[in-house]
C-alpha cells in the first residue's frame, strides 16, 4: 500500500482509480529493489550475481545493459565507450530506467549493481520513480582493493568474476578460460578509488534511511550472509504508530523495570497492574471501593474486576494517544483471554 502511494505521488496520474487499479495488476510488491554499490574490487558482481540467484531476480549492471540488452539507447551508450569517452549520467540514467520498466524487472525483482555512481545520477533515478528498498554499500580499505584488484578473473563465458587468492573455480575448464580483466592496473583503481570517494558522501546521504554499510575484508560467505540477513528485513512503515506492549515473565525477572525503561525511552504510559489496584483503593473510585476488601485481606483480586480496571485505565486518553506498556498481568491462559474478550490486545 504504501509502495502504491508513493507511486500516485511521483506520477500523478489523470485516473488515480484506474492507476492503482493497474498497479495492483502489474506490481509484485514483493519483489526485491536492491542496490549494491561500493568502490572496484569491494565485491559488488559477486554479491549482486548471489542475490539474483538467490531470489530469482534480474541483475543489471553497466555490462548487462551494454553487452546484453537490445535497448533503444544502448548503441549510443557503447559509441561513447568506444571512444573512450565516459558516458553521461542521464543517458546511463535512463538505460536504468528502460530496463527496469520491463516486465521481469517488475515481476522478479532488480538487483541494481554499482549504480547509482554519484548524486546526480540518483536524483535522476528518483525523479523516474526508482527508489531502492534496500541499499548495501561494501567498504574495505584503499590498500586491501588494490591488492585484491591484481587478482581478479573474469569468466567471459558467465560474467562471474573470481580471485587467484580468495576465490578460485575449483572447476579446471573455468580455470583455463578466466581472463585478466582490462581495468586492473594499480593506476586505474586508485583512479577509480579517488572519483568513488569523492562521490560516496552524497550518494550515503541520499539513501541513509535504506542503506547498510558491510565489511568486505572478510570472508565471502561472512559478507554474503550479513547482506543476506539485511535485504530480507522490511523497513518499519512510516504510517502513525500506537504501541500496545505486554511484558511476561516470572517474579523477580524485572518486567516493571523494564516497561519504565520502556516507556521512559519512547514516551508510552507505563501501567504495573499491583499499583494500578492501589491507586483505585487510594482514590476511593467505586471500583476501588469493590476491591479494597481483597486488598486489606491479602486475597486475590478476582479476573474480571482487574479486567475491568484495566479497559478502563486504557481505553484513557493520554493510552491511546501515545500507546502503552503494560505487566504484571496476565498470569494465565484465563486472564490472556479475558483481556483478549475485552478487546485489549497487544500488537
């Protein structure tokens, strides 16, 4: 839903109704919208191939989009490489665009790998309405990529890239067909590794909500599985959101500490159930006349007059305005479902 929104936002449709009604037909908002960046060497092809086999989804990179793709800008895209000339941001913005428009990106999923390079090419994908759920950004030390640069391999025949050191097919046939790659001199990285910290600062600052920086000096399957664990989480909603928090535990395990903790931190009504019946005593309310009696003896407070006490005090204003936490009740499957018949439920 929010997804949707968004796009009603940056497209502004004539038809809103027929908009959304078409969003829902052709979206899979389900589908991973991920960014791998960092500078050359840190791994970027490595992790973007693993996760487009892992959830099924399309990668696109600048190799994909000018040696694979049949787009309509893709042959002004490689004159340029063909001249040695860098290729604009707004003819490589709109590549992206083109192929993140088609239907497998759509319904698998994009894995967008080493772009966007700088601010201005991520403004541009904004304002196309291409806005990444997650972001992974791979660091390493200067020294670390320029040793790790030597190394590398290209497979021509898969694209899949692999290290003399830390990364070698074990498959003989790979080992004879791998290729030393064009960019691999130190002169070239440390050039490379210069205009990438130049423009990393901007691109952090435009996508920090969504963004996770992972250590790639380390090894593969250490850095796989943190990105792995990363791109699986959701991002909480922006919608408004009223906490309603039980705490459990057994006597003595700090549940009354840490709800006042809790609530102290985030600005919810903290509610202990054994000082909740003695403020009703104290203030001589007609539920706390009814329970005084089970106080001043010693005996338990019966289930459906702590209920009671309880809808009341959270159904009050300032609960249901900034949420609450509550413990020291329930104790039992009976108390947990009169709370839950009273319409109490903690999310």
């Amino acid at each position: 839903l929010q997804n949707m929104l968004e796009e009603l936002l940056i497209h502004r449709p004539d038809d809103p109704i027929e908009f959304m009604i078409n969003h829902l037909k052709e979206n899979n908002d389900d589908a991973p919208k991920i960014c791998v960046l960092g500078p050359p060497a840190s791994g970027k092809t490595t992790v973007a191939m693993w996760l487009s086999k892992h959830f099924d989804a399309i990668r696109v990179s600048q190799e994909t989009l000018l040696l694979k793709e049949t787009l309509t800008l893709t042959e002004e895209a490689k004159a340029y490489k063909e001249k040695n000339q860098k290729i604009p941001n707004a003819l490589w913005a709109n590549l992206i665009r083109e192929r993140l428009s088609n239907v497998d990106c759509i319904k698998q999923g994009w894995i967008l790998e080493g772009f966007p390079e700088n601010q201005e090419q991520a403004w541009m994908l904004q304002s196309f309405g291409i806005f990444p759920r997650h972001v992974v950004m791979l660091y390493a030390s200067d020294t670390v990529l320029i040793e790790r640069n030597s190394g590398k391999r290209l497979d021509p025949l898969t694209q899949e890239v692999y290290h003399t050191t830390f990364d070698w097919p074990s498959d003989p046939l790979v080992q004879q067909r791998l290729v030393k790659p064009d960019d691999v001199s130190e002169q070239e990285v440390s050039k490379k590794l210069l205009e990438y910290h130049r423009n990393f600062p901007e691109v952090f600052q435009i996508y920090q909500k969504v963004l996770k920086s992972i250590n790639a000096d380390q090894p593969s399957v250490d850095v796989l599985s943190q990105v792995l664990t990363y791109v699986q989480t959701r991002h909480r909603s922006a919608a408004p959101f009223t906490p309603r928090i039980i705490f459990c535990g057994p006597p003595g395990s700090g549940k009354s500490l840490q709800a006042a903790l809790i609530a102290q931190k985030y600005g919810v009504v903290s509610i202990c159930c054994g000082q909740l019946l003695k403020e009703a005593v104290a203030d001589n309310t007609n539920l706390g006349e009814v329970i005084k009696p089970y106080i001043d003896n010693g005996w338990p407070v019966p289930d459906n007059l702590v209920v009671e006490l309880l809808t009341q005090r959270l159904s009050s204003l300032d609960c249901l305005t900034h949420g609450w936490v509550l413990s020291g009740f329930p104790r039992d499957i009976d108390q947990a479902e009169k709370l839950q018949k009273s319409q109490i439920n903690p999310n």
